[in-house]
C-alpha cells in the first residue's frame, strides 16, 4: 500500500517549501518530493532561488559593489586607496558558503516542523498519486489527500546560441555565476533582469560587458519614465547595451565566442570571451505530469490554474514559476501560503496587484503597481508626483544621489496606484508603497505620515507630497 500524506508538494523550491512548512504549521502531514542535486553533488533543497538564483547573485552583486566602490568611487569620500586587489576564488567561496547555510537552513526548518522530504523526482499520477524516483533509479508510489506541483522553471534555450555550463564558454545565468577567471570581454543575450544583473556583477569585477537585446524598448515591463533613466546610468556604468539587435549564430574558437548578429544597421561580429544566454525562462513541466493524470496546462506550457492556484483537477494546486504570473520568489512563496491556508479550511488570498519587483543593479530599479504607460492605455486618471534622489540629503551624503522616485495615484479618488523607484535601496523604499498599497492608502496618507530625517525614505514621502504640487524641497511644476 503506498504510504498515505494530508499533503504532498512536488518541489522545494521558495514556492514549494514555504507551502511545505505553512501546510505543517496547520497540523497537515506533509512531504516534499526535491530532486536538486547542488554543487557539492548533494541533494538540497531552496530551488533555483537559493541555489543558482536570487541568493548567489546577490551574494556577488554585493561583493563586486564592494570592490567597484573602492576601486573607483571612494576618493570623492577623502579616502584614498592604493592598491586593490582582487580574489575572486574567495568571492566564489563566500557565495558558496551562504548557499550551504541557507539550503542546509531549509533542511532544518523541515526537521522543526515535521516535512518528510522525499529525495527524488516527482511525478503525479491519477487519483493523486505521486511516483517517486530517487538518484539510484528505485520508485516508490506514494499518496496524498491534496498535491501541491511547485516545480519552477529553467533558463529559455536558443538554437543560434547553444548553452553548454560545463564547458563554460556560452553560459545561462547559472554558469555566469560560476566564472572562475574575470572575462575580458562578456556578451550578454537579452538585456532583461538576469543579463543585467550578471551583466553588472562582471561589469564591475572587470569585464567589458556588451548587451545585445532583441526588442526596442528597455525593460519593458517596467515604467518607460524611470527605464529611460535606467538605461543612460547603466551606460554611464559601463554596460555597453545595444536595443533591437538579433544574435544570428555563434562560433566557438580558440580566440572565444564569435557571435553574429543584426541591427538596424545590417549584419555585425563580434569576439567574446564568454556569452551569457540570459533571454527569459520557462515552466518545468516535462515529466511532472504522467498523462493519465488529465493534468492541464495552458497554451505556453504554465500548468493552469485559476486565481486560488487550483489547477483542473480536484485536490491538486500548482505555484510559483510554473504557473502565470511575474517568476519572482516572493510571488511563489506568498501562492504557496495561500493554498495551505485554503487546503486548511482557512481563507488564503493573494493581492497580485501588490507584488514588488526589484533589480539589483547599481542603482537599483523597484516599483508595484501600474506604470504610467499601463494607466494611460486602460484610461484609469492619474496624477504624478516624483522627486529626485539629487535633493535627498541621505542620498547625497552616500554619494548616491541619482535617480528618483514617481508615485501614481488615482486623479479623483487619490488611492495610490503604482510607485516606481530608479536609486539607492529602492529595493527596501518600494515595501513602504506596497504596504500602502495592501492597506488602500491615498497619496495623501503617505503624504500625512512622518518620515525620519535625514533617510532615503523622505524621497518617498516627498513624492507623495509632488503628486499635489506641494513638495517641499523641490520647486514644484
Ligand atoms: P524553483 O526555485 O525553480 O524550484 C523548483 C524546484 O522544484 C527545484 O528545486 C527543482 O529541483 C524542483 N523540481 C522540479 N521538477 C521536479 C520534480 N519533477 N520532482 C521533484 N522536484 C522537482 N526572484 C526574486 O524574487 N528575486 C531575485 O532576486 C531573483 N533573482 C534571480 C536570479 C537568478 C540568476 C535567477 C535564475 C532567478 C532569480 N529569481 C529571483 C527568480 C526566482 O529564482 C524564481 O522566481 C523562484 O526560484 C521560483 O520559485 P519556485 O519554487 O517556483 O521554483
Ligand atoms: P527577462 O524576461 O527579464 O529578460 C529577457 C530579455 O531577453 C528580454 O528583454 C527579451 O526581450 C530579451 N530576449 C528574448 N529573446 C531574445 C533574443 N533571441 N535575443 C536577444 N534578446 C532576447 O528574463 P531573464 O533576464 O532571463 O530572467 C528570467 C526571469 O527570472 C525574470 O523574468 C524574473 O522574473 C526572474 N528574475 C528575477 C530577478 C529579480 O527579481 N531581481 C533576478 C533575476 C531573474
């Protein structure tokens, strides 16, 4: 008889053990089926977030600011500094070791609250039936009341670029976090969050960096005001980023990567020491479903679900990556505490309109909400209030005073409908308009609320102020 659980998540990753530990918490028994086998050639658990994800690349985005600060940008600061020298074998080891202790944490959450973790892949069966199939080829079929799929995603192939990690020369996000010598030279397919994350972390340790993006408009998903914006400082930065360009093929030779590509202005190549392959990502779904589950997934291959993550048959949800929606860590972990609440008997919900975004670049570009180009195609009025980071007097003082913060609240009822922030730790401001935004705040309550001084936070505040013409330490237009 196949062992029997309250609650089987396939997938450990931020998704899947943040619904793996709530579903516990709630008294279910639980188990997660995790087949990531790391680095050390062990299994762990944390999925691509904290393996090959957002914690490795932070670990280096912070570690190559570090050394860029220095190298470049602490003479203004009256600090002179004579020689600067780089380890980068100790870089890689100190993300490796954050890696270890933030993988090996989940184990111990586990533990704490009771999740089994079943070592293996996991595929559903009819009738919520999940097969297990370890390293060593052996099956076990194991069964559950609810089944929750959370098994994430994977960097987009292209043909004209072929990846190979081991190889290391033509390289996807995971690779590029593992370069054991400083580029020369980087080229960067796609000119989105990862390639310009990586970008940055390599751009900084060294590398001449060049950034070869298919479509028009930068970041596109983000407000055009501050993406324009974003653009000119990363150009300043050093990134070498080049809109409406098709890589046509590439060529491995002794020298590096040749890479062919088109731009409006014909047909180019160029030599690289090494190519990022950094064009999106998409849903892990070969295998996870056998047929005669009756499992249903949408015309791009997400499983479908509805907006409790309930997939098409009963009993069985579907979170994080490889379902709709932005693949951000958060998002997954906040759908994967949903459905344990509503597989409880509680009332999970999940305000999709609230979810911040952050890239970590230098500087660092957060908003939630809607852009100002969104607003204007559904017609919803809006005013705008923005403020520059150049009249913030923390800002200055950290030397980091470009950039600026723009709120949008609705025109006649004043309800906050998007902040965007392009400048120093926009990814920590951004959590003030969420909250405002998850509490239904006006500019007006922001406006109304008392902010410290001197903190980056009154650039927030008087951006609130700007949406009524009444900033206060900046003339108003
Ligand atoms: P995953 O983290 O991909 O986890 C899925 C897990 O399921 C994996 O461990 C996998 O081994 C396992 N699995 C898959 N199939 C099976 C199966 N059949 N059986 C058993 N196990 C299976 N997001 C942010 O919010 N902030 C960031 O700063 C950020 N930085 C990123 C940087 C990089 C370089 C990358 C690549 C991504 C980054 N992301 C970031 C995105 C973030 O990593 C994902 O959105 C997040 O990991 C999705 O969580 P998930 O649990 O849905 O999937
Ligand atoms: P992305 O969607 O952010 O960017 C991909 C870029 O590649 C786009 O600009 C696209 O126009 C371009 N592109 C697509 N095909 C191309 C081609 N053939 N040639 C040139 N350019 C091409 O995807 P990503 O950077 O791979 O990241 C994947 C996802 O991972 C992100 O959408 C994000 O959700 C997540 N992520 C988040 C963070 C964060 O939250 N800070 C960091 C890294 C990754």
């Amino acid at each position: 008889m196949a062992k029997t659980y309250d609650v089987i998540v396939i997938g450990g990753g931020p998704a899947g053990y943040v619904a793996a530990i709530r579903c516990a918490q709630l008294g279910l028994e639980t188990a997660c089926v995790e087949k990531w086998i790391n680095f050390k050639n062990e299994p762990a658990l944390g999925g691509t977030c904290l393996n090959v994800g957002c914690i490795p690349s932070k670990t280096l985005l912070e570690s190559s600011e570090h050394y860029h600060l220095i190298k470049k940008g602490i003479n203004s600061h009256g600090i002179h500094v004579d020689s600067v020298s780089l380890d980068l074998d100790k870089m890689m080891a100190r993300k490796e070791d954050i890696v270890m202790q933030l993988t090996g944490g989940i184990g111990a959450l586990f533990k704490a609250n009771g999740v089994e973790w079943l070592k293996g892949h996991g595929k559903l069966l009819a009738d919520r039936q999940v097969e297990v199939t370890a390293r060593d080829g052996s099956t076990e079929v194991v069964s559950a009341d609810q089944v929750i799929i959370a098994t994430g995603s994977q960097p987009i192939d292209i043909s004209a670029a072929p990846v190979d990690n081991a190889e290391g020369l033509i390289v996807d996000s995971t690779g590029a976090l593992d370069f054991r010598q400083v580029p020369k030279t980087l080229g960067v397919i796609g000119a989105g969050v990862i390639g310009l994350e990586l970008g940055s972390v390599w751009n900084r340790l060294g590398s001449k960096v060049i950034m070869l993006e298919a479509v028009e408009d930068f970041l596109a998903l983000a407000d055009q005001q501050i993406a324009r914006d974003a653009l000119r400082q990363f150009k300043k930065e050093g990134l070498d980023i080049r809109m409406a360009t098709r890589v046509t093929a590439t060529r491995k030779t002794a020298d590096g990567v040749v890479v062919s590509f088109k731009d409006t202005s014909g047909d180019h190549e160029m030599t690289v020491d090494k190519l990022l392959v950094s064009v999106g990502r998409r849903p892990n779904t070969d295998n996870v479903a056998a047929l005669e589950s009756g499992l249903l997934f949408d015309e791009r291959g997400y499983i479908h679900v509805d907006d409790d993550c309930r997939t098409n048959l009963p009993g069985v949800y579907a979170i994080g990556d490889v379902v709709r929606g932005p693949m951000l860590a958060h998002k997954g972990s906040e759908e994967g505490v949903m459905v344990a609440e509503n597989i409880a008997g509680q009332h999970g919900h999940l305000n999709y309109d609230a979810i911040p975004w952050v890239i970590y670049t230098n500087p660092e570009i957060a908003w939630v909400g809607k852009t100002e180009q969104a607003l204007k195609a559904e017609g919803i009025p809006y005013k705008i209030g923005t403020f520059p980071f150049a009249a913030n007097g923390r800002a200055k003082a950290m030397e980091a005073a470009s950039g600026m913060v723009k709120m949008l609240a609705h025109a006649e009822t004043d309800l906050l409908l998007g902040c965007h922030i392009i400048g120093p730790f926009a990814s920590e401001l951004v959590q003030e308009a969420v909250l405002a935004m998850e509490f239904h705040a006006s500019s007006e309550d922001l406006a109304r609320t008392i902010h410290g001084h001197p903190t980056l936070y009154e650039a927030m505040h008087e951006a609130a102020l700007a949406v009524h013409g009444r900033a206060l330490h900046k003339i108003n237009t």
